[in-house]
C-alpha cells in the first residue's frame, strides 16, 4: 500500500506547492517512488514543477530522479458508477493507478475550498498544512480571542479535517498524522512569530496535530521552479559548493522530512 501525503491549507499562497515540490524531491532522490496528483486543476504548480524537470533532464541529459505525476483520468461516462461523483471518481481511479507504482502519492491541493480536496483529506495518511507565520492564516485553523491570545476553538479547515478524520474512523483506516509546517519565517518579527508559536502549541493538543519545525523566508525555495530542480538537486548540477543559506534551507528540508516519520523513510541527504 502506498502512503499518501496530502498537502493543504484553504489559505492560498501558504507553500503548499513549495512543499510539496521539495518533500516529494527528497523522497525520490532517496530512491522511494513517488506518484503525484495536483488538484489544483487551473494552476497545477506541483504538476507544472514535475513537468519542468521532466524538460530538465531532457534538455541536459542529467540522470536526476523526478516524482511520476499523472493527471486526473478522463473517465468514460459508459462506465462511471451514477452514484458516485464523477471528480471523486477521477481521484479514485488516480490513485488506483499509482498505488501499485508507489511509495507514497503526494497530493497537492488547491488554496480554496473544493469538493476533490475535501475527498483528498479523507485519503491523508499523512496531511501537511503549511501556514504563514501571521494570524490572518492562523484564522483559518481556530479562533483567538483578540485580548488574550488565547485560542477559542477550530474554525472552517480544521473541522474539514475532523470531519475527514471521523470518516477515515469509520472506514477503519488507520488516523491521519496531521503536521502543521510554520512557512516563511522571517529572521526579524520575533514578537509576532513568538505568539504565533504559542498559539500552535496550545491548538495542537487540542485538535491533534504535531507542529514541524519550518522553513524560512529564502530565495532558493522559489528560484528553481522553471527548471524543476530544488536546492537537493544543485549538486548534480554541478554547483559545487552550496551558500550558508542554502545549507540552512536543506536542514530545514532534512528537518521536516525526519519530522513526518514516513514509513520506511531514513533521511539521508
Ligand atoms: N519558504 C519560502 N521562501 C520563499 N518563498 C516562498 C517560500 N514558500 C513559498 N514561497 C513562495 O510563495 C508563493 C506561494 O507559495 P506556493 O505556491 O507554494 O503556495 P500555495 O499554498 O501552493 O499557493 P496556492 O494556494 O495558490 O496553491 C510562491 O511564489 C512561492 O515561491
Ligand atoms: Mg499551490
């Protein structure tokens, strides 16, 4: 059985997409096999980013592992189950093909609410959110009370995942192991990123999830997109010696990757 990682937040521009791009990188290039599925259907940035290193290695011969991603299938209307949703049915049918090819299937969800990541999060093994480090995306997670900090209970996402959570109880699939990823931590705003940090840690026993250790603000978790490469990659591309920042970019990789626990997974980059 592959283990899927779904990767969401409702709150667009949280790193979902960067997130996904550099876990996914690492399991592949640590010889796991990979599937992909974006259900960010107009954007498709995780999908576009497996493309672009598909054109990479085209274009220069490098021998650099990349996830499989596949599109949704296009089903034949003949054959499609009346009773089911036609989306979850391409999600289903998605997934059906990759498992048997993968280790683990990372699903990339889109920054809004929709009914395909709504099915997704039911799928989660594992589910990473990241989050910007400010209150406004913390709304999405739970209520705080505006004079004392203090958290007041889930708001619209997290009760998505309790809800998803229940339906995986149900169908006896083991619980979802939910981690919430800090993204674009500033080196400044320690007032800000402090209280942020203690309102984690209070919702987290609440609702059940573990807080990652995160990625800061860098420019190299954006720059390679065109080429479909991550800081993971620059070695075999022949940059020879990485900056201070992008060592420290790779810890935070490294760090997160131990972080989830993965199944079968001993983080060696
Ligand atoms: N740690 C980081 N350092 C620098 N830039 C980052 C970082 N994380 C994300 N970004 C940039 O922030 C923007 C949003 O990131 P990304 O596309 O991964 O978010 P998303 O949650 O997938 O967005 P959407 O909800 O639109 O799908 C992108 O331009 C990305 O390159
Ligand atoms: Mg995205």
């Amino acid at each position: 059985m592959a283990h899927i990682i779904v990767v969401g937040n409702e709150k667009g521009g949280s790193g979902k997409s960067t997130t996904c791009m550099h876990v996914a990188t690492a399991l592949v290039r640590m010889g796991h096999r990979v599937g992909a599925l974006d259900l960010d259907v107009r954007q498709r940035s995780f999908g576009r980013y497996v493309e672009n290193r598909k054109a990479f290695v085209e274009r220069t011969g490098l021998a650099i592992p990349s996830p499989n991603y596949m599109l949704l299938p296009e089903l034949d209307p003949a054959q499609a189950d009346p009773s089911e949703n036609p989306f979850d049915q391409r999600l289903s049918a998605a997934v059906a093909l990759l498992e048997p090819v993968s280790d683990f299937i990372f699903i990339d969800c889109p920054g809004s609410h929709t009914r395909l990541a709504q099915v997704a999060h039911t799928l989660a093994d594992t589910l990473i959110t990241p989050l910007n480090d400010s209150f406004i995306d913390f709304d999405l997670l739970a209520r705080v009370d505006a004079e004392t900090g203090k958290v007041k209970g889930p708001s619209i996402y997290s009760e998505m995942v309790w809800n998803a959570r229940q339906m995986r109880a149900q169908a006896g699939l083991r619980p979802i192991d939910w981690i919430v990823l800090r993204n674009r931590l500033g080196a400044q705003q320690m007032h800000n990123k402090k209280k942020v940090g203690a309102a984690l840690e209070e919702l987290s026993r609440r609702i059940g999830f573990r807080v990652a250790p995160g990625f800061s603000e860098r420019v190299i978790f954006r720059e390679l997109f065109p080429r479909g490469l991550t800081l993971l990659d620059l070695k075999d591309t022949g940059v020879e010696s990485l900056n201070l920042s992008n060592i420290a970019a790779r810890q935070e990789v490294r760090d997160l990757v131990t972080e989830l626990q993965l199944p079968g997974v001993s983080v060696n980059f």
